[in-house]
C-alpha cells in the first residue's frame, strides 16, 4: 500500500488530516482542525507539494 493521507472529522465536526506511512503507521497529523473540508484539502495539498523538496535539519 502506497502512503496516503486520511481526511476524517474528529469529535468537536472538525476536519483535519493525517499521513500514514506505506507500513500503515502514522507518521504526521495536522495538529489542529479546519472548519471547513476544503481549508483541510488545502492543507493536505500544501504538505503534498512542499515536503518533497523540504530541508532536515538537525536539532537534536
């Protein structure tokens, strides 16, 4: 299975995203809740986009 990200309402009718890895873990969520379902696609199309190309850095 490819990874995906779920778009799913939490208990408050909130939309929000996670990214669950390949293995079916989850790897990331939003963090916070949208309103709407198209504010949280467009978070999902934001990460899409920018997360190949996004730096490490290293602060451990």
């Amino acid at each position: 299975m490819p990874a995906q990200f779920d778009l799913y309402k939490d208990a408050r009718a909130e939309f929000r995203c996670r990214l669950i890895a390949s293995d079916g873990q989850m790897t990331a969520d939003s963090g916070q809740g949208c309103s709407s379902k198209n504010g949280a696609e467009n978070g999902i199309e934001s990460v899409h986009r920018s997360a190949a190309s996004a730096n490490i850095e290293d602060k451990a």
